[in-house]
C-alpha cells in the first residue's frame, strides 16, 4: 500500500468530507461519523495506521459511496 497513513491525515480528511467529531468517551480512541457510519481512530500509539485498520476505515468508507482508490490519493498511501 506505499507509503502510511498518519492519524492526523485521516481525521483532517474525514472532517474535510463531512464527518463530525463524537463525543470523547473513556477509551481514548476518536470517533468521527457521518450518515449512521462511525469510524473509530486509535488516540494512543503510534502516529501511523496499520495496514490493518486502514483497511477496515477503508471498507466503511466504501458504504457511503466513496471510491477506495481516491481515498487512497487524499491520504498520500
């Protein structure tokens, strides 16, 4: 898949596109959602997404129409 995918990145583009910021809740992680999609962004750890969850963010994103590939070019990976 190239290059990674930093936290940062994500949550900048998932704001750009409509999705809003849920309220903090014990876990740490970041919860943004759009259209009944919550997509969950790890809030320890390292910087960079594994391939792994990039993957599964990816997947979600496919339920709301956008195209994988793209999502791909916006992200730098």
């Amino acid at each position: 898949m190239g290059a990674q995918v930093d936290r940062r990145t994500l949550e900048r583009w998932l704001v750009a596109n409509g999705f809003v910021l849920e309220p903090g809740k014990k876990t740490g992680h970041r919860q943004y959602s759009r259209q009944g999609i919550k997509i969950a962004i790890p809030g320890h750890g390292p910087q960079d997404l594994t391939k792994k969850h990039v993957a599964l963010i990816l997947r979600q994103l496919g339920r709301l129409g956008f195209d994988g590939a793209q999502v791909r070019r916006d992200l730098g990976s």
